[in-house]
C-alpha cells in the first residue's frame, strides 16, 4: 500500500482525519474522536502491513476486524 493509499482510508468513515498540517515530507492528521497522527509522505515508498496493523491497532486504538473493514 502506498502512503498516498492510507490517508485516503484514514481520512474516509468512520475515522475522519483531516490533513491539519504539512512540514517538509510529513503530514499531522487530527480526527475528532481519534488521536492525531504524524505521518511521513513519500509517493513512491511502499508502506508494510506491519506499520499499517500498528498504526490502526496499536496508536488508534482499532480492533482487528474494524482495521481490516478500513483497509478494504
């Protein structure tokens, strides 16, 4: 999955982020009802599926089954 790839899930239902600011190749998401998020942006960079299950599971706070429906 490609960074460009996983702001657009973060940024859909049901978790609603929102770019707030941008430094160099970093983004800060902010959502209302979830922590914010610092993200680094590079287009041709593959992202794993490990930082991606870390990311949505252990900083957000998601269960398996409702990471797994953001992905898809």
């Amino acid at each position: 999955m490609k960074t460009k790839e996983l702001i657009k899930c973060l940024c859909r239902s049901p978790l609603y982020y929102k770019i707030t600011r941008q430094r160099g190749s970093h983004r800060v998401l902010k959502s209302s009802n979830y922590p914010d998020l610092r993200i680094g942006y590079h287009d041709s960079v593959e992202v794993s599926g490990g930082y991606v299950k870390n990311l949505l599971m252990k900083e957000i706070g998601l269960s398996e089954k409702m990471a797994r429906g953001i992905i898809k």
